[in-house]
C-alpha cells in the first residue's frame, strides 16, 4: 500500500495541493491587508448616493470588516487542517486500506452485487475523515460566528433534523447513482462512460422538477406570496417581459438565517420563483421587482440555456477522459493500490474514476476564474436587463446596496482578489455599470439620458416625420393623424423603446421589438379614425398593409436571438448617432445577436450603408411606384 511519490500522478496532486493551498492563502492575505486599509471608508461613487451614505456609516464598517476577518481567521485554521488531512490520507496510504478492507468484506468487486455494496462502501468510508473534520468548523460557522454577527437564528433542534434528513437523502441518492454506476460498469465496461453521462444529464433535469416540488418543502415551509403591493408590484414585470411560472412563493428562511435571498427553480411549467422572507423585510416593492428582473434577465438572455450547451457536451468529454483514466493501472499503484493489474482493471473502475476526481480537486483551483469571467459578465447583463424591464436602474441599485448592507459584503475588496473568487461583481462596480448605461456625456458635455420612451412624446416625433410621410392633404389634423397611425404601428409594447433626453429636452427616440412582439395600434386607430371620411382612412390602411409587409419580411431572416429596429427619429443632428450607439451597446451586453431594420428611398437608406450595416435587400415595392420612379425599399443588418 506504498505510494509512490515520484510518480507522475502522484506530484500533480502534491504540487496541484501546494499550488491551491498557497494561492488562496496568499489571496485571502491580501484581502485581509485591504480591509486594514480601506475598511473604514465608502467608495467615492457610493459617497454620492444618499441611501449608500447613510447606509455605510462607521458602525456598519466596523461589522463588515469584524465579520470578514471573523471568517478569515476561522477559514486560515480550517484550510490549513484541511490540507494536512488531504495529504496524509493520500501520503499514508489510506484509501488502498480501505479498499481493501472492504474486499475483504464483500469480495474483490466482480459482479453488479459485490461492485455496488463495494462502491458504496468505499465513499461511505473515505467521506468520514473530511466529515469528522468539518463538523466543528461547521457548528462553530453557525453556532458562534453567524450568531455573534445576527444572522443565525438555528436551534440545535433544527439542526439535528436537518442533518439527519440530510444524511438519509444523500444515502438514498448516493447509492441510487452507485447502483446505476454499478450495473453500467460491469454490464458496459467499455461504453458506460456514454451512458453515465447521459444519465447524469437527465438526473439534474429531473432534480430541477423533484427538488422544489418534493425535496425542498422538507427543511422549509413555502407559502404563496399574499396579495399586496408587492405582488403586483411583481407580476407587472413578470407580464411585461412575458415569464410564465408556477407560483410566486415565501421561504421561511428567517428560521434559520437572516441572510437574503431569492431563486428560480424548475422549468417549463414547474419554474417557480421563490423568495427568502427575509428579503421581504429588506426591500421596498419596487427594489423586489428589480432583484427579481435581474434574476429573470438570467432566463431571458437565455444565460441557463447557453450553460447547458456548454455543460451538456463537457458531461461526456470528461466521462469519457474519467473512463480512459480508469483503465490506467499507472494511476492506481502510483497511489497503492498495488493488488490491480490490466486483468482485473474493469472490474475497480470506480476507483479509478474517484482517484482521477482528486487530480482535479488538487489542480481546479487554477482553471477557476474562468468560470468567474463568464459569470461577472451574465451578472452584468442581468442587471442591465432588470434595469431595463423597471425603466430606471434606481430601484436595483439602492436594492443592492441594502442586501449588501444587509449581507455584511466587503465595499473595496482587492481587484485580483475579485478576478481570482467573485463570481459577481462588487457593489461598486455593479452600480458604476449600472449608472453608465443610463446616462453620458455628449461631444459637446451636455448631460444626456436615456430611458423609456413616453407616450407623452409622440408629438415631438410627429413635428419631425409629419412634413416627410404625410399624404397630400390639406386637412393637417388627418396628416398627423396618418403619420401617428405610422408611428404607433412601429410601437410595440415591450421594454424596448427609447428615448434621449438632453438637458432634459426630448431629443431622439429608438424603437426596438423581438421577433415574437405584436403591435396593438387597433385599438387606438379604431378611436381616433371615427374622425375622418372613408375615402382618406384607405391611404391609412395602405400604409399599414405596407408596414406589416416589410415587418414579415426582415423577421424573415431573424433568429429568436435578434432584434429589430423598428423606428429611428431625432430631432438634433448626432444626438441620434449617440443613442443608437448606446442601445447598440446595452442590446449587445444583453445577448442579442444581430440588429434587423428596413427603410425605404424616402429615409436616408445610405446612412445605415456608411456606419457599418449589411445590406440584406433592395427591393421595388410597387404600390408606391410611379412610371417615372420605382420605389425602392432595404433591409439591412447589423451583427451586434
């Protein structure tokens, strides 16, 4: 049961231990020198908002860094044991003892009886000394710290129940995948890689369904969401950005912890969204709205479904790579498992796989900030999202500040400290972001801000459109009212029509629409036309047939994933320049893909040619032709 130290797998795992064990205490270190340094003062740009200001006084600087360092000291003591017990267990020769101490028991693994019973116990056994050593770290964690701090409202009742439930769903699960793992390894010793890959993929869509439905209601007690402001606060914005769920539902988190949280779970008709009763003491109706608008930006910039393209394909190459590492004797007697040999090699592959398991452990520390990269910039893009859905970033920033007060969460943590362990970004850089997306600077330093187009403000366009696409009339009154009917069509009610506001002056407005909206102007044209004869509403209904057309054809070329521009108007030379070019910025940030737009020879098509659009089509549409001049209309394209 020697181990042979020089071997090659052998010093992955010793120099990969050493390599984590020094980087995370060196990270730590310098995040603990930070809070010395700067733990007792706000960020400038929080300085500047009044509920941040007030919110961070000297007291509650004071809790941050205690609680921080708290955990730090705890964490410094717990990683060192950790590695000492992570090495020893490996150096000393433990896990080949324990190997074969149970084939002693049930017989040297060779059929689905014995290999299951032996899988079984082998990660029963080999999970006991890192259990043994957690638990007090864990009860002082929840006893002690989170108490001290107020955040822990456990009983050592609760606790127990809670463990010991626990300890029977993990034994059930564990030995549901071991039997499964079992049967796969000796019935399909050479495919089952294929085949526990495809199985583990299902169990966690399966889990997404069991878990809040079955597992979940055995720790907490999830009640509806009662009617209030609150809820409607919630479900406007569940109805404005079209999410269907399960139910809105209330946690009783508070009996164990007063942190703050909230979830999505399940899918499909099963998507519930849950939220911590304590978050419901900590936010105002409108920051809930915005908290929960970030968590939807997650579902709708289809943030899950690209991890599941990502994670899917990663389940069988690395099935795979654990199958031909299993079949590597080398790998075993480099760590004393001395009695397997090529004969006997198919039959121990579980061995195999959970030797192959502390490999990664030893070296996955170095591969994870890019993870936290991906993950930063979907927490960015679920932000603007919930920003965007409320029409003003307002209410998630001063939610974010209050959960981060709430949460004790460091103000200034070091920016390799952030890169290396965040995998969302700081208060500080959060709310620059969200600040930047909603207001900037002009050429010239005039303040310019966008936000949700107001209905208020069709007129402004009208004074600019009604001289260029109004019908030869005299009556002015019908020539508005034509122009607004062109207007109205390309509105769709989403959360994606702009305007720019300059030194608070309406300047430009962009309408925006997904492939799936609906315009819904009948209803205004069915009021409004009741004041003109017959014979002017058909150049209306002309017009309208048209736009629909067009419309049918660029969503033509669109994915589910792209976006149209659907109406483009400013008042001021340039000012529209800049707010197409920030929206093109926020769409891009928010995953779309491509931006679609038609026009026709009455616009300047040739601009869109100039700044970078590809033109897709260039069509006569005959209707508006004459004989001496054809009419022409584009489609263009812009990958965003």
């Amino acid at each position: 049961m020697s181990v042979n130290l020089t071997n090659p797998f052998v010093l992955i795992f010793l120099c990969g231990t050493a390599a984590t064990f020094l980087i995370n205490h060196f990270l730590e270190f310098i995040d603990f020198r930070s809070r010395v340094k700067n733990g007792g003062r706000i960020p400038d740009l929080l300085q500047k908002i009044p509920l941040a200001a007030e919110t961070f006084d000297t007291e509650k600087l004071k809790n941050i860094s205690a609680y921080e360092d708290a955990k730090y000291f705890k964490w410094c003591i717990s990683s060192v044991l950790t590695t000492i017990l992570d090495l020893a267990l490996v150096i000393f020769g433990f896990y080949p003892f324990v190997f074969n101490f149970i084939c002693g028991l049930t017989g040297f693994p060779s059929t689905i009886g014995n290999s299951f019973f032996s899988f079984l116990l082998f990660t029963f056994i080999t999970f006991i000394p890192s259990f043994i050593l957690a638990l007090p770290f864990s009860l002082y964690d929840e006893f002690v710290l989170e108490k001290k701090f107020g955040f822990s409202n456990m009983t050592w009742k609760l606790w127990i129940i809670d463990t010991i439930k626990s300890m029977i769903l993990g034994l059930i699960l564990m030995s549901l995948l071991t039997f499964i793992a079992a049967v796969a390894f000796v019935k399909f010793a050479t495919s089952w890689w294929f085949i526990l890959a495809a199985i583990l993929i299902a169990f966690t869509f399966i889990m997404q369904v069991v878990y809040p439905k079955f597992i979940a209601p055995l720790f907490n007690k999830f009640s509806p969401l009662e009617d209030g402001e609150a809820k409607e606060k919630i479900m406007s914005i569940l109805d404005k950005v079209g999410f269907k769920n399960g139910g809105l539902f209330v946690m009783d988190a508070s009996k164990r912890s007063g942190h703050s949280n909230a979830y999505f779970s399940g899918f499909g008709k099963t998507k519930r969204i849950v939220l911590y009763d304590t978050l419901l003491k900590s936010l105002t109706p409108d920051e809930l709205a915005a908290v929960l608008g970030h968590e939807l930006g997650h579902f709708k910039l289809h943030h899950i479904t690209k991890r599941l393209f990502v994670m899917i394909p990663m389940e069988f190459l690395v099935t795979y790579l654990l199958y031909k590492m299993a079949h590597l004797t080398g790998l075993y007697n480099a760590f004393g498992f001395t009695n397997i040999t090529h004969q006997n090699v198919a039959s121990v592959q579980f061995i195999g796989i959970f030797l192959a398991s502390l490999l990664w452990s030893a070296v996955s520390e170095i591969v994870s900030p890019l993870s936290n990269i991906f993950s930063r910039k979907q927490e960015y893009q679920a932000d603007a999202f919930g920003a965007q859905a409320c029409g003003t970033p307002d209410h998630l920033i001063t939610g974010l500040i209050k959960l981060n007060s709430e949460n004790l969460s460091e103000l200034i943590p070091p920016k390799l400290y952030v890169f290396w362990n965040y995998s969302h970004p700081t208060l500080v850089e959060r709310i620059e972001k969200l600040k930047s997306r909603n207001s900037f600077a002009g050429d010239s330093g005039d303040i310019n801000t966008i936000r949700p187009f107001e209905m208020k403000n069709i007129p402004l366009i009208l004074d600019v459109v009604v001289p260029m696409w109004s019908p030869p009339v005299e009556d002015m009154s019908f020539r508005r009212f034509y122009v607004e009917h062109i207007v109205r069509n390309n509105f769709f009610e989403n959360d994606l029509n702009f305007e720019l506001i300059e030194n608070g002056s309406f300047c430009t407005s962009a309408f925006f629409a997904r492939k799936t909206d609906i315009c819904k102007a009948d209803e205004w044209y069915a009021l409004e036309s009741r004041k003109y004869p017959e014979n002017l509403l058909t150049s209306t209904k002309i017009g309208k047939a048209y736009i629909e057309l067009m419309d049918k054809k660029v969503r033509a070329y669109m994915n589910d994933d792209d976006i149209q521009l659907t109406l483009y108007v400013s008042r001021k030379k340039g000012c529209g320049s800049k707010l197409l070019n920030e929206l093109c910025d926020r769409l891009r940030n928010q995953g779309w893909k491509n931006l679609y737009l038609w026009t026709d020879c009455e616009c300047d098509w040739q601009w869109y040619t100039k700044h970078g659009y590809e033109l897709l089509s260039e069509d006569v549409y005959k209707p508006f032709s004459s004989e001496d001049e054809d009419y022409m209309t584009y489609i263009f394209r812009k990958k965003l």
